[in-house]
C-alpha cells in the first residue's frame, strides 16, 4: 500500500498523525464527465463521448466503492460496450497489482504489472493515491475518471443510446435527485466511509466517534427501511446500491477487523432482509466475491491484520428469502 509522489512510488500507510489519529479520505483527481455527445458534464472537460468500446473500467471486487460501477455496468447493459480488468486482491508494498498470467487478474488493455502504471500513463508526474475504480478512455489515453459516485451517474445515462443499453432503468430520475443525494450524504459520511474511520482510526477517540455516528445511521436507516422496501421514491435508486456495497461486506470484514461490532447486519430485522433483496436482483450476485473481499482486507491491511489469518467465517446466506415484497 503506498501512493505516488511526482510520478514515482512510495510504499507508504495512510498518515493519520496529521489529523490526530482520524483517517481521511483523500479526493479523487481526475473528474471528467463521459455525456451522450462529448459535451462537457457538470464540472468537466468536454470531448469524453459515450462510445461503445472506448473506455475500459479498472476495478477491484474486493473494493465497496469500485462493486457500485460493477453493479451499474451490469443492470444497464454495459458489459459489451465498456470493457473491464479486475485487480488481484491482495494490495500490497505495490498497491493494486495485475497477474500478467491469471486470466481474472490481467491488465486487458497494457498489459501492465502495477495500477500506478496506469495513472502513470495518463499523468507522468502524478502525485497522490492510486485507487480503483479507473474509468480509463482508450481514445484519449487518458483517466476519464476515478470517482465512482460520478462513474455511476455516468453509466446511468450517458450510454443509453448505445445498443441493448437499459435506458428504461433509470437510477437517478430528477424528481428524486434531491432526495437521494441528502440519503446519500449521510450514508457516505458514517456507512460507506464511516467504517473505514471506524477501521483506520489510530485514537481511540476517533474510533468511537466513528462507531457511534455508523451504529446512528443504521438504526436510522433499519426504521426507514422497517416501512418501505427501498431508500428512495418506493424505487430501486443508486442511494440504494450505494448503500448495498458496504452492507453486503459488513459482517464479514467491518464487523471484526474493522472493530464495527455493535450488532451484524444480520441483527437488524430490516436491513438484513434489505441487502438479501438486493443480492437477489437479477445479475447483482455475480458481482459479489465474498472470498476475494475477505482476502483483500485481511491479507493486504497488516496494520490491522498483523497475521494476515483470513477468517473462514460468517456463515452468510444472502439467497434466503426475504420477504419484502409485500412493502412494494
Ligand atoms: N473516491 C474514490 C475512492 C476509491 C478508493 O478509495 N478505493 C480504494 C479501494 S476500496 C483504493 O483503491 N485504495 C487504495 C489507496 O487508498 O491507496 C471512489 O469512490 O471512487
């Protein structure tokens, strides 16, 4: 694990000394919109056209924030147009890795060992961290994107055009953007990346103002979800998969080693039926890997995990019924 410095790379943990023991998370860098003409998005450069077969999705399965732009490629049928290469789960002193001969593992597109050299590639001398997703467009050769919230705004419309592409789903309908975004404000700050302050803390101050704030947010959202199937608008929204991702992981990997312990998701009537609800949507299953997610974080976070045991457990069944139909 480690980050680039003008270009070249540092084997480094995070430095959570300079914030007192509190992780933050670094913004990502390269933030331009893929529209339906190549016209410039909300606060991007213009020329990045949804064309079938330019651009290639970097991604990690082990990783909640690269499994939303799996989901969103999947239900809107994007696999044929934007092509994929998933990186081996085990991050270490290189960062993300590529197995030039394990065919799930390999760089599709150069044929490179490291990740870096991906953003390496797009910018010779970039500083900062190297993180999955990668939206990478082939035209350009360049990083399109490595924001997932913003690739997934991007898979949800952009490519309608394109053929056999999902144009009827739509996860983000304007009458309900208010409403998802103020979900989704409050689930990326204590949920999504609120297990990662609860997990990388260094004070135990930091840890538990983590832990308080996540435990708030789930009660809140297990009332929620006690009288309504999904977060938003009686519909499937990306507030929805957004949230899905780091439930689908918390009892297996946030609950011990990120020391998120209060209760599982499995305690929590709703929500416990809520994550099987979406597991089953058709096609979401195989974006979920279970064994590659615990490997990635036990094996890879030897700060946390000094022994890089992987624990066999939980038993999980996310395909028991779940009987939430009847709040549709
Ligand atoms: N803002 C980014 C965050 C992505 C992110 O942090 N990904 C993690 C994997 S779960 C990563 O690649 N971390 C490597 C690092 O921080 O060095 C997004 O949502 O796309």
């Amino acid at each position: 694990m480690g980050l680039l410095v003008d270009g070249q790379w540092h084997d480094q943990w995070y430095d959570t000394d300079k914030s007192g023991g509190k992780f933050e998370r670094e913004a990502a860098r390269f933030r331009n919109w893929v529209t339906h003409d190549g016209s410039p998005g909300p606060d991007g450069e213009g020329g990045f056209k949804a064309e079938s077969g330019r651009y290639h999705l970097y991604v990690s399965m082990a990783c909640p924030w690269a499994h939303r732009t799996l989901i969103f490629r999947k239900l809107k049928g994007l696999e044929k147009h934007v092509s994929a290469s998933v990186v081996h789960p085990d991050m270490m002193e290189n960062g993300w890795e590529f197995r030039p001969d394990s065919e799930p593992h390999r760089d599709h597109l150069h044929g490179f060992r490291f990740m870096h050299q991906v953003y390496t590639k797009a910018a010779p001398g970039y500083s900062g961290r190297v993180t999955v997703p990668v939206l990478w467009d082939k035209e350009k050769q360049t990083i399109a994107s490595n924001e997932s919230a913003e690739i997934i705004r991007m898979f949800n419309s952009a490519f309608n055009e394109l053929d056999g592409v999902r144009s009827d789903l739509d996860f983000c309908p304007e009458e309900l953007q208010g409403e998802i975004e103020r979900v989704n404000a409050r689930v990326y700050d204590t949920v999504n990346n609120g297990v990662y302050k609860a997990g990388f803390a260094t004070a135990q101050d930091k840890y538990e103002d983590a832990y308080k704030a996540l435990f708030d947010s789930l009660d809140w959202l297990e009332e929620r979800l006690s009288g309504q199937r999904y977060l938003v608008g009686g519909q499937l929204t990306e507030a929805d998969w957004r949230l899905f991702t780091t439930l689908i992981r918390f009892d297996a990997v946030y609950f011990g080693h990120f020391k998120c312990n209060r209760q599982r998701i499995t305690d929590f009537p709703a929500l416990s039926a809520y994550v099987r609800d979406l597991y089953q949507v058709h096609g979401v299953a195989e974006t979920v890997d279970i064994g590659q997610i615990k490997r990635h974080y036990y094996v890879s976070q030897r700060t946390i995990n000094p022994t890089q045991i992987v624990p066999v457990g939980p038993e999980l069944d996310f395909d028991a019924p779940h009987g939430r139909e009847r709040l549709s």
